[in-house]
C-alpha cells in the first residue's frame, strides 16, 4: 500500500494536497484497496460549500457505495471530470486523480489532519471504516 509523502490525511480515508489557498482532495490508495474496482463518482458543483466532515459525495465500486467526506472546510472550485468520465483512474493512480478542488476556508482544519507518518500508524492499528 502507497502513503504519499506529499499529501494530509483524514481518518476517513481521504487526502489533501495543499497548494497555496487552495486544496485538492482524494481518496487514499488504501481506501481504493478496500473499495476494488471503482466505476462510479458523484461529486458536487463548482460554487458548493463543504464543511469537514460531511459527506460531499459518492464513490461506487463493484463491491460498495460509500461516502466521500470533506476533510476541511471551503468552497468548491474545481472538479475533476476525468475521474467523473473514467472513475478507474482512482484505482490505477490514487494519488494523482484528485475528486475536487477546494478554496480553504479554515487553514487551521489542516492541522486536524495526520501527516504521512501517522496515516500509516493509524491504518496498523486502527484500520478506518473501510
């Protein structure tokens, strides 16, 4: 299983690639591990505004439908519509086939978030909802 150094991480399994003002969210490799063969993603409009820890969205594989939850707070700027077109993106490249971007509201929610190091103490021993 991949952890990118690069990004934070939220106990529901989503990271955030923090980029100046703004952020883009995805799901871990772990989480797409869980989910298998991923062929469905709803995501919300450019103009929504999300509040960490609620659900923004959907994500379907062939074996679940879960919830995808803000990480942070903020408004959303951008969708990937790739991912929207060919959601196997998440499950071949993870890291790179972000969901949504986001203008941070609150840059104090990142520090809830777990650096790399404790994402992966946290799936050894806690594991998450997956």
């Amino acid at each position: 299983m991949e952890i990118d150094n690069r990004m934070l991480y939220s106990q529901t399994h989503e990271w955030v690639l923090v980029e100046g003002k703004n952020a883009k969210v995805g799901v871990s490799d772990y989480a797409q591990k869980q989910l298998t063969d991923i062929v469905y993603v709803e995501l919300p409009a450019v103009g929504t505004h999300l509040t960490k820890g609620k659900s923004f969205g959907v994500i379907e594989s062939v074996k679940a439908v879960e919830d995808i939850y803000a990480p942070i707070s903020g408004k959303v700027i951008n969708r990937n519509q790739q991912v929207m077109d060919k959601p196997e993106m998440i499950n071949n490249e993870p890291y790179n086939a972000w969901l949504i971007e986001i203008e941070i509201e609150n840059p104090e929610e990142l520090k809830e978030l777990m650096n790399p190091e404790d994402y992966k103490i946290f799936l050894d021993t806690e594991g998450g909802r997956w």
